[in-house]
C-alpha cells in the first residue's frame, strides 16, 4: 500500500483528471465537495453551480487492463438552485457544502447533499427496461383509430439502453437559521445530524417536517458570542456519539444517551496554547476547519490552518500526533490575513486502514503523512504531470536561506490555486483531489 | 355489426391500460386504483400471464403509485383465479418489498401477509415460504427487514422441518450486521414470539431477546421493550422472574434515555403484563426512579402514566404504595423545573383522587393542585382546570373554588391568544360544576369580555360559549343576563363589536326559544339594518336568514320582509347579495 511500503513511500501516479482546462474559470464550476461512496465504486464532487457529479469506477475489463479503476462520469444532475429568503432579504446560494453518502440498501444509490440552508436526498437509480404498446396509439405517439377496438393490449417490457436517474426523495428544510457546514449520517443509519455556525440538529431520514435541536450554543446576547461551530460528524459505529469542532480550535464530543439536549459535552479536547508562539493571527488559525473520525472509531483528526492533529479519544487534554501542512506560511500570515486566505477552510481525510492522511495546501499542493513512519510528502495537482501512469514528483518548499535546485520559493506560491477538498477511496489506493474547477484521480503506482 | 357492443365497452378500458404509463403521475394513479376493473377485463388468465409481469417490473414508479400497487395486490386473489393461482401475486409483491421507501415496502408485506392465509399449505411451502427465504437472505437490507414482518404468518402453517429453517432464519436477522434488519427483527419478535412453541419461545425467543435488549444500537434496545410486553404475557409467571425480568430492569436503568424514556412509555403495559407480585416488588421502585430520572423526557412519559400506574396496583396494597412511594414523587414533580414534565403531571393528577379517595384528597392532592393552579406555565393550570371533573366527584369542587377563581381570571387575561382561547372551551364544563350562582357572581363578566376581545378567534369562541352556557342554564337565565349585554353592544361605536351582537344573536336564537328572539333580538337586528357600516349590514341580511326559523310567520312578514327588500337594493353589493339570498332562503319572495 502507498505510503506504508518501507522503501517506496508515498509513491502515487497520475490517473485521471475531469474539467475544462480553460484558464479562466467559471465561478459555477468550482468543485465544493469531493465524497466516495462506502464501497468507493462511486464518486461524488459537488459545485458551486449547484450541481453533483457521480462518477463510476469501470470494471475490469481484459482488453482494456489499463482502463481498470477508471472513473466514468455516471450521472450529473442540479441539486441545489439559487434562491432568495424574501424575508431576510437573502440570496441563498446554490452550492452544494457538502455530500454524504447513504449506506446502500438497494440497487440504488443514495446521498444527501446540502448548500447553506436546505439538504436533499437523492435517489439514483438505473432502468434498462422500457413498456411498450398502447391501444389507442402506436408508439409513435400517433392516436390509433379508436374503433373497433377488438382486443386490449397490455404493455410489455423490453429491454433499453441503461438509463440513469437522479431524484429528490426528500427534502429538508426550514430549520437552520445560519449556514450549514455538515451533515454526517449516524451509524444507525435511520438519523443524521446538521450543524450550521449555532446549532446542531438531529433528523430522521425519512422524517422532512421536522428535527431535534440537539446543540445550541446561540448566547441569549449575540454580542456576547465568541465562537461558532465549524463542523460536526457522528461517530463511525457508536450512535450515541458525535463531536463537533469551533473556531477555538476545541472538539466537544457528545452522548446522545446522556440526555435529550447535548447541551453539556462529555469530552473536551483542546490542546494549551504555547505562550511563545502567541500572535495576532493565533486564534484566527487555530480554528477548526474539519473533524474525521478515523475509520476504526479509535481516533478522530482536525485540521487548523497551518496542522493536522490526531486524537485518541480517550486522550482530551493534547493530540497524539500532530503534522505541519505548510508551517512556511507562518511567516506570511499578515498577507493571506490581507487577502482572505487566512480563512480557508481545508478539509481532511484518512486512508482505509487510518494508516495515512491527507490534506490540501496552497499552489495545488496536497500533503500527506504516514502515521507510522512519521514520513510526509508534498505533491502537486496539475496538467504537467498528467501523463497515464506518470509517476508524481514530490515537492518542496524553500523555507528561507537559499534555494535549491527542485524547490519553489515561498513568495512565489499562488494563492488562487488551493486544495480544500480531498477524499480518498474506503479501501483502494486513490485519491480524489479538486482543484479548482478540475478533480484529479490518483493511484498508488501497483495498480 | 357484430361485436361492437364489446368495441364500446372496450374503450374506457384500455384507456386506463393506456394511462398505466401516462405522464401524468394523478392518471397513472388512477389508473393503478381501478386495476381490477383492468384485471377483470382482460380475465384471469391474461392477468397471470400478461398483466402481473408489467406490474412486477413497474417498481420505478413514484412512491404514492406503488403504494397504491402494493394495496391493490393483496385483493387480487380471485382476479388470478381464486387461491389455486395466487401464488402469482408473489412476484409483483417481492419486487415492492424490496424498494427503498417504507411506507411502500410496509404496504407491500400487509398485502403479502393477507394473502398468505389464501395459500394452501402445500403452496405456502413451495411458492410463499421461498419467497420469505429469499427476503431474509437477500443482499440489500430493505428485503431482509420485510422478511421479518413475513415469519409469523407462514410459521403456523408449516411442516416441523420448514419451522426450524424459519427460526434460523429470524435467528440471523436478529444478529444482522446492518441496524435497520435488527430493529425489524426486534420490532417483529413479540408477534413471532406469539405464534411459536412455548418450549422455542423459552428457548430461542428468549437468548434473542436478551441480546437484542443488549445490543449497541440504542434504537435497537429501545425496541426490545415492546417486545418485553408480548413475552411477558406468553410466559408462565414463574419464569418471569428468570427470563425476563433481569433485562426488564436492565433496560429501566439504561444508560441510554431513550430506552428508559420506553419502558416509561409502554409501563401500563408491562405492569399489566408481568402481574401483581413482579410489580409490587420490582415495577414500583423501577417507577419512581423513572418519575426521578435524570432526563426530563423520561420524567414527563412516566408522569403521563401515574394514574394508569395507581389504578393497576394490586388493590390489597395499592393505597400504601401510592402514598408511602408514589406520591412523595409526585410531590417533588410538582415542583419540577421542566414545564412539559409539570404539565404531563397536570393532566393525570387529578385522577389520583378516585383512587385515593376523599381524605386522602383533602390531605395530601388537594395542596398539589392548589399548587398547580398557580404554577408560571398556564399548560399546567389549564391541564388542572381541564380535569375538575375527576375531583368535583370525590371532594366537591367547593375546596378548590378559592384558589380556582384567581387561576382562571389569570388564563383568562393571559396575553397569548391561545390560552385564552383554551380556557374559554372550559368554561361550560367549570359552568356545570361552579353552578350558576357562582357563575354570575365570578365568571359572568369574563364571559362578556371575550366578546369585545381584539382578536377575532377569541370573540367567536366567546358567542359559541354563550350558546353552550344557554343550553346549560336555560332560556330565562339567558333573557336576565346575558341578551341585554349583548344587545346593548349594537349601540357600540366600534363596528366591530356591533358585529359581535349580530354573531351572538345567531347563535342564541336557538337556544333561547321564539318569545325572546321576536321581542328582544329581531327589533334590534331590525334596526341594525341602517348601519352606516355595510359589512354590518349585510351580516344583518345573514342573521335574518339564521333566526327565520325561529320566527313566526307574522313577525317574518310584518317586520323582516320589508327590511330584507330594503337590503336588497342596497347600493353596497355584497349586502345586496345577501339580502336576496336570505329572501330566497326564507321563502318570502
């Protein structure tokens, strides 16, 4: 496995990448959210247009053997559309925050996505058959002679090209007042949660009228508030439980067995602050932009600004592990303070086994780290390298002094170009990272 | 020519065929609600062979189109042929037992369970029982979780060996790797606990029970309570002890609140179900612990069953254990700092006092629901005052009457609109009860100030309570204190309360009978009719219309005929309109 293997660590070769290569790029067309489904056959991107893409990973097939593990687009449909709160005097964006997928429990697939106020179910499903014959007209749409009519017709099936449907099952609406950031689906699955930036609520999937508010930390005094929730998700296989990470860089880890209203957290992680490295900027990075329970259920990992932090959850007090992403841009902070970017909001994800994880960076960097071996990797999306099966090379940033030979300079990173949003396969080697407007697919290079 | 009768009859026919597939979702659901006039034409045989296939494979159609499929289906049977050929529904119904949506998925095994009773045994084994296999192994788990609701009915009727592959089959549900299999199994283990042996029953529905009251899934034990019930009747009591009740109260002291919250819900039924001795000593402290719970829901389910509880007590002992264990609970309840748990409290309190009898009232409930009546949360008093009843039987409600009038003064004025409206549809009820004397004396002016209430809702409850109180103490009561206030507000500035006497009056014309509708009502209805005001005028042409019947024909003639033609050629259009109809209704034309 990638990034395990003693000697060849982190060895990923180029696969697929999906989008327009135009340089300048539609706004609607950024990629927003990057989610396999729980058997990794299929993989879902949403936009900022609104719409979700699934792709569907080919079978083997024995005489294409290189098309293995390709990602073919499956389906593409508009989830969310712009709205207007008139209310509120609001305009609701269409893009999708976030998609999660529903345990499969028939031939169809199904998956939640949501923008900053309402979530949807999907349905999608295939059909190869199709009914054929009318009595009062023939097929093709021309009325019959009506009479006599001697005989009745029943339809009969016959087979079809495969057709792919996507349609809205439910949706849930009208119950948060502030911008969704998550949606998790809970291990029982029968329920899931969504947070926005005060509240957190509980639904019955088949249930659309109404939710449990199940977190509310709205002060009765808004001047008062000092923190706002960033993300929340339920644990892999206790139902009882789910964390929620705030912009103080805190996780609060909740019992639902404990009482209706999760008011009161059961465990509190937060690591102290190092005096020495206080700053201006401290609390601005130290917020907590995703929270992932690791497969296992054992551990969970956050992502801030500049780390990555492993938690067991026995352990409150100080993660178990902690990864620099980019510690080069401490030095910087003042300028991406300037221009926004200090309030990005990286995602992160584990590999199958929680052996490794991955998180994105600036300049179409995308970061990995090996939780036994300790070793990392900085690799990059993009076009140069995107030969089939060519080998990524890694890269490096200078951090000051002179540079080498192979390494980019800290000033000339581009900003624009960032990684937030990656996902990796539940039990392959690949890896989906979006940049920008395009999704590139990775494999570790024995596939 | 020959046939064309049949042409004809035909036609409409394989319109509804044709609109099995129309674009419009409403014309296929009709359609698929008029499948046995379809079936019925096209004849059994054709049904099987021709019509039952497209059903099979139409599962991808909108869920209110299945769910209708799946009702059709389980009245099909002699539409293929009476029960020889009723296998042939299985197909259709399996396909719809496995789609994603419940309510479809539900549909389709009720219909699946009413024709099973219509399988021959030998069928039941070659066609039915396959079916049930094929569910409970199937790949996904929306077809093992409609096998569960399958087992109980083909187990009666089956050979030994196929019972024992039955029961390995809901053995394996019951240990599913996905929750949603294990909540059917567990919400299906009671009804197939019923149909089995009594030795399987202690054998295997027991160890399944006990795991599935232990296991992870929350939703998954909470279920098992329910199960508990079925069980528990099914057992001799002597192994109750043994076999159910360590889970029992495992579950009452869950750590999870939603199991506890359960067995609070479902308590009046597991008392029932384990008898008076198990429940002497193990139900009654398992209860006040619930009324303690540390959760409020769990204390507001188990507040909502004191009474049910106390009622079922042994009689021997029930008036020691209510007041030496239940009611210093209670007590503490009143006092809660949730408000749904006071006002579940609320609405069973009362009822204590039956069982309790008339000292035991007077001494220990009758300061409780004093307190009661002047708790913050106007549910609480509202629930007490909605209950006098229970207590006006024991101890009169005289004792309360003190502290009753201030409550109800209170809800009245509350400012939110609904509280008021809520005691106002109590206050014939309290009418009958406080008697008339009292009712002059205290309530009387509340009633009047309804009706001049700013919100509509208000004062058109408060004509309907003033009919109500009419009924209640008659015609002559009415004439001395209620008909001159109300007349008397046709002379108000505000339209909107002129209106209100209009209102009134139809509404009490009834009840208060013929002499005080012509003398006192009509001549100021009559003289209503040249209000400035023209929704007051045209409400005038309705009362007309409501209390004619009331009338005699000289007063209908006389005096409101020449008003109504007055009305009718109003220049205000609507009052016209409603003149002229309450001409035509009246006949006077």
């Amino acid at each position: 496995m990638a990034g395990v293997g003693g000697g060849n660590d982190f060895q990923w070769c180029f696969s697929q990448v999906k989008g327009a290569i135009d340089e300048d790029v539609a706004e609607a067309d950024i990629i927003s959210t990057v989610e396999f489904n729980y058997s990794g056959d299929l993989l879902a991107t949403g936009d900022k247009g609104g719409r979700v893409v699934i792709f569907q990973r080919e079978q083997e097939c024995k005489n294409r053997p290189h098309s293995r593990g390709e990602y073919n687009v499956y389906s593409t449909f508009q989830s969310h559309e712009p709205e207007f709160d008139y209310l509120k005097s609001l305009e609701i964006e269409e893009k999708i925050n976030k998609i999660r997928w529903l345990p499969q429990q028939n031939a169809a697939h199904f998956l939640l996505s949501t923008n900053d106020k309402t979530i949807k179910l999907w349905k999608i499903g295939e059909r190869d058959k199709r009914a054929e014959g009318y009595n009062l007209k023939d097929e093709g749409g021309m009325p019959r002679d009506p009479f006599p009519i001697t005989s009745l017709r029943v339809p009969v099936l016959k087979p079809m090209d495969l057709m792919v449907e996507a349609s809205p099952r439910r949706i849930f609406a009208n119950a948060h007042t502030y911008h969704i950031n998550s949606i998790s689906v809970n291990s029982d699955f029968e329920t899931y949660l969504s947070a926005d930036d005060l509240r957190i609520n509980l639904w019955h999937l088949e249930i659309t009228d109404r939710s449990f508010n199940i977190v509310d930390i709205k002060p009765a005094n808004m001047e008062e508030l000092t923190e706002v929730i960033t993300a929340a998700e339920c644990h892999p296989n206790q139902c009882n439980v789910f964390v929620y990470s705030s912009s103080k860089g805190t996780i609060r880890l909740c019992d639902m067995r404990a009482a209706a209203l999760c008011d009161r957290h059961t465990k509190f992680f937060e690591e102290p602050e190092d005096p020495s490295s206080r700053s201006f900027f401290s609390e601005i990075i130290s917020s907590i932009s995703d929270v992932k329970f690791s497969h296992s259920g054992r551990y969970m990992m956050t992502r801030d600004y500049l780390s990555v932090k492993v938690w067991d959850l026995n352990m409150e007090n100080r993660p178990v592990e902690t990864y620099q992403v980019h510690e080069y841009l401490r030095s910087k902070l003042c300028s991406l303070y300037e221009n926004d970017c200090i309030f990005d909001k990286f995602e992160c994800c584990w590999n199958g086994t929680d052996s490794a994880i991955m998180t994105g960076s600036y300049n179409n960097f995308f970061r990995m780290f090996d939780r036994s071996s300790r070793k990392d990797v900085t690799l990059e999306a993009c076009r140069e390298s995107s030969k089939p099966r060519a080998l990524l090379k890694p890269r490096k940033v200078c951090t000051g002094g002179k540079r080498k030979k192979d390494e980019i300079s800290v000033d000339s990173l581009d900003f624009n170009r960032k990684i937030l949003h990656t996902a990796w396969h539940p039990n392959d080697d690949i890896i989906a990272v979006a940049a920008t407007n395009n999704l590139y697919i990775f494999q570790d290079k024995f596939n | 020519m020959a046939g064309a009768d049949g042409d004809d009859s035909l036609y409409p026919i394989a319109v509804l065929i044709d609109e099995l597939r129309n674009e419009d979702v409403q014309l296929r659901l009709n359609s698929i609600k008029k499948l046995s006039t379809i079936a019925l034409a096209l004849g059994v045989e054709r049904t099987r062979t021709e019509l039952l296939p497209f059903l099979t494979d139409t599962i991808y159609d909108e869920d209110e189109v299945l769910l209708a499929l799946a009702e059709q289906l389980g009245n099909f049977t002699m539409l293929v042929g009476g029960p020889e050929y009723v296998h042939c529904l299985l197909p259709p119904l399996e396909s719809l037992a496995t789609v994603e949506e419940t309510v479809v998925r539900d549909k389709a095994v009720e219909s699946l369970r009413k024709i099973s009773q219509e399988h021959s045994p030998v069928d039941l084994e070659v066609h039915f029982e396959p079916l049930v296999k094929r569910l409970a192994s199937g790949d996904w788990f929306t077809s093992r979780t409609s096998a569960c609701g399958l087992f109980s009915v083909c187990y009666p009727r089956v050979s030994s060996t196929v019972k024992a592959e039955i029961r390995q089959h809901f053995r394996t549900l019951c240990s599913d790797d996905t929750p949603m299999v294990r909540r059917a199994a567990a919400s299906k283990l009671g009804e197939f606990a019923k149909v089995l042996e009594l030795d399987y029953v202690k054998s295997d529905i027991i160890s399944l029970f006990t795991a599935l009251a232990s296991d992870e899934q929350d939703s998954v034990r909470l279920l098992a309570v329910e199960a508990c019930v079925s069980i528990a009747t099914l057992l001799p009591q002597e192994d109750l002890e043994t076999l159910v009740m360590p889970t029992l109260r495992q579950a009452a002291e869950d750590k999870s609140w939603r199991v506890r919250y359960m067995v609070a819900d479902k308590f009046s039924e597991l008392q029932k179900a384990v008898g008076p001795e198990i429940t002497k000593n193990d139900l009654v402290p398992a209860f006040q612990n619930l009324l303690k719970d540390c959760e409020a829901e769990v204390r507001a389910a188990a507040a909502n069953k004191v009474k049910e509880f106390c009622e079922n007590l042994p009689e021997d002992s029930r008036e020691n254990v209510i007041m030496s264990h239940i009611l210093p609970c209670v007590k503490e309840l009143v006092s809660d700092t949730n408000q749904h748990v006071k006002s579940a409290l609320a609405s069973v309190i009362m009822g204590l006092s039956t069982i309790l009898g008339k000292d035991n009232t007077v001494e220990h409930l009758l300061p409780l629901f004093l307190a009661q009546l002047k708790d913050e949360c106007p549910e609480v008093r509202l629930n007490i005052i909605s209950n006098l009843d229970c207590v006006n039987e024991v101890i009169g409600i005289r004792q309360l009457s003190q502290s009753l009038l201030p409550a109800i003064v209170e809800l009245a004025e509350d400012a939110k609109w609904r509280v008021r409206l809520a005691i106002i549809e109590y206050m014939p009820l309290l009418a009958g009860q406080l008697g008339v004397e009292f009712f002059d004396e205290k309530l009387n002016t509340l009633c009047m100030a309804w009706l001049v209430d700013h919100v509509y809702a208000i004062r058109e409850a408060a004509t309907c309570n003033l009919m109500k109180l009419v009924e209640k103490f008659g015609a002559d009561w009415a004439q001395n204190t209620i008909v001159p206030k109300v007349l008397g507000m046709a002379n108000d500035p505000n339209y909107l309360h002129r209106m209100t006497t209009l209102f009134c009056v139809n509404s009490l014309s009834e009840a208060c009978g013929q002499e005080i509708t012509t003398k006192q009502m009509l001549p100021v209805v009559l003289k209503m009719s040249s209000d400035p005001v023209a929704n007051v005028r045209f409400n005038v042409a309705k009362s007309l219309q409501k209390i004619g019947p009331v009338l005699d024909s000289s007063a209908l003639q006389g005096e409101v005929k020449p008003i109504l033609e007055k009305l009718a050629s109003d220049q205000d259009m609507d009052v016209k309109y409603f003149a002229q109809e309450a001409i035509s209704v009246l006949a006077l034309a």
